[in-house]
C-alpha cells in the first residue's frame, strides 16, 4: 500500500530549511512587521516584507529601511525587493544584507501597477525573461561578494496577458541565473488583481522542475484553509502563499494546519479576533506612532469583525477611529452588539 503524502511539510529553498509550508505573501500596506509577527504568532511558516523599492534603498529612504525591520519573533526574515536596473537592483542587495541581514531575498517580478512597470520592474520582468535573468544573476552576485549564504527567490505572475503568457520562460531563465525557488501568482498582469487564479498553470511550473531541488510555490485565490488544501493537492506545490486571505485573519494558518493535519479546524471566537486586532494595532504604534498607526489600522480592523452581526454599524465606527481609545470603544460595541 502507498502512503498519502503529507500535505503539511518542511521546505527547503537551497540551505534554507522552514519548518512548513505555510507562508504569508508579500503585501504592500499590509505585511509590515506587526502583522508578520501576528501571522507568526498564529501559525505562519515563513512570510515576506512587502516589495522594497530599490532605488529607494540606494537613497538611503529612513522609511524603506523601517519597512524591513525584523519582528522580535521573525526568526526568519524574508526581504522582497523590486527594481529594474542590474546595478541599482545589486547595490539595493548589499544594503538589504547590511541593514537586517535577512535569511532570504525576493525579487518582485509580478507587480502590475502601471508606475512601477514602466521603470522596467514588477510584472515588465515575467515579460522579458532574458532581463529578468540578468537582475537575477546580478543580485546572486551581489549576496556572493558579501560572503552570506542567502538564497535569492523570485515572484512571477503568469504573463503579461492571456496572449502573452511567459512563466515557464520567465521561471526557467531566474533559475539558470541563480534564483533557488519561485513563486507564481498565476494571474496574468492585465487581470490585475480580477477573476481567477489559473491554478493549472502552478501544476504545470511544478511539473516543470519535478525532477529538480527548486521548489515552487502558489499564490492566488487562496482565501480559506479548504483552498490551502485544494492547491496543495490540485497542484503539488511546495508551499503556499496566502494574501487577501490572511488580511484581518492571521488565524488562516493555524485553521489551515489543522486542516492539513486532522481533517478539520476550529472556529475563531470573536474574543481572539478583537484581542489580536488590539496586539497589532499596539505593535504598530510602536513602529509609527498611535496617530499614524490608528489612521492605518482602520482597513485592517475591519477584517477582524468580518463576519459578525451588526459589522456594518462596526465598520462605520472603525473607519472613524483616531486612537487607541476609540479602537476599544469599538471591541467594547462589538461585546454589546
Ligand atoms: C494590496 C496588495 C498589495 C500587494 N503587494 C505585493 C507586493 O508588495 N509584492 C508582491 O510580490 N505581491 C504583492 N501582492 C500580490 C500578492 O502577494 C498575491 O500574489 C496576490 O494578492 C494573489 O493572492 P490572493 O488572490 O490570494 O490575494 C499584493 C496584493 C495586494 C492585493
């Protein structure tokens, strides 16, 4: 009799080795150090700082060097960066290492906002593999010359539109330049962040490097632990990426886990979504301050009352909150709803 294989496992990406296969995606005005720390504090694997710009980090920008703190309980920090200059993407390289000394970098190659593609990074890189392979290999170079071992990764989407459809070329040219693993969003950049995610697509890139040690992982429509289960199983992936799925809902992982593990996950009680709500808000103030802090938790919040009755009068007072106060004035209404 064969036996099923385990869907929850360790990862290796090169000498990199995560105890499972969980991960929190890079997400810009999202994946700050205080929600890292709160997905790893509910059963995140491995999670990666939203994308650094380059060039910023070459402009020695005080904010980009924040964005790429470690959180006290981030043993393994993963630092995503976007570029489309070999130098520039190099010299930004060094400074990641020199900065926060980061177990992994990623190279954004699936962004698809029109400013950023124009400068020849983001998704314009899953277009033009042989570019790509370029940035690739002058950032493995740049972690070579600083005598660490880091593994560099990239993120891809899968093309440029469903007439251009590039991620086997894209992949294949990232890893023959130096990339130890890739990740594919398998929406094209024209879909933007719209319809679905092509999971087939995954399947294939997964069957591609079968035969090798590059393990891939999948982003896109992953929204519950059955989806976790659904890509892992439909695709074979190495790991899985949760984005939208995790805003507001760091609980994700654990309930996922458990899926993976037992067949079935407990539900969250609205007292650990409000009480995990506060900790990030908390922790986020100590990185930029209650006003500051407040104004941005207001999107997050509402993530955590997701699904409760009376959200919407929940939301109205959310969306109005200027400090600490008011943010427990709201947990206190949503007790007394
Ligand atoms: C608001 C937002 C910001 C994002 N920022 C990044 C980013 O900085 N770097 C990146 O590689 N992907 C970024 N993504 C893409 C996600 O990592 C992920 O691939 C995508 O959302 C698909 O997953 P989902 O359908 O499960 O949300 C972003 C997505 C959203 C919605």
């Amino acid at each position: 009799m064969t036996e099923e294989p385990q869907l929850y496992h360790s990862v290796k990406i090169d000498s990199l080795e995560l105890s499972g296969n969980l991960f929190l995606a890079p997400v810009a005005g999202y994946s700050d150090r205080s929600f890292r720390s709160v997905c790893y504090e509910h059963g995140a694997d491995f999670a990666y700082t939203e994308m650094v710009s380059s060039e910023a980090l070459v402009r020695a920008s005080v904010k980009t060097a924040t964005i790429m703190e470690r959180a006290p309980n981030e043993k393994n920090l993963a630092v995503q960066i976007f570029g489309g200059e070999e130098k520039i993407m190099a010299e930004a390289t060094k400074i990641v290492i020199n900065t926060v000394n980061p177990q992994l970098i990623d190279i954004n190659a699936g962004c698809p906002v029109p400013k950023i593609i124009k400068t020849g990074a983001g998704s314009a890189l899953t277009r033009e593999p042989e570019r790509l392979g370029k940035i690739v290999k002058a950032v493995c170079s740049a972690v070579a010359e600083t005598e660490k071992n880091i593994p560099v990764t990239v993120k891809i989407r899968s093309g440029w539109d469903q007439k251009h459809i590039s991620f086997k070329e894209a992949a294949q040219a990232a890893i023959e330049n130096g990339a130890k693993a890739i990740t594919l969003h398998s929406r094209t950049r024209a879909q933007g962040y719209e319809g679905k995610a092509d999971w087939s697509k995954l399947a294939e890139l997964v069957q591609m490097f079968s035969n090798t040690n590059i393990p891939i992982f999948g982003s896109g429509d992953v929204f519950t632990p059955e989806d976790c289960k659904r890509m892992l199983e439909e695709t074979s992936c190495s790991a899985v990426m949760f984005a939208r799925g995790a805003m507001g809902n760091p609980f994700i992982f654990t309930q996922s886990k458990q899926l993976l593990q037992t067949g079935s996950y407990s539900e969250i009680p609205l007292s650990l979504r409000l009480k995990t709500g506060m900790k990030e808000l908390n922790l986020l103030i100590e990185d930029i301050g209650e006003k500051a802090a407040c104004r941005e938790m207001r999107k997050r919040f509402c993530g955590y009352t997701k699904g409760i009755s009376g959200a919407a009068e929940i939301r109205k007072q959310i969306v109005a909150c200027s400090s600490v106060q008011d943010y427990e004035n709201v947990v206190l209404s949503c007790y007394f709803l």
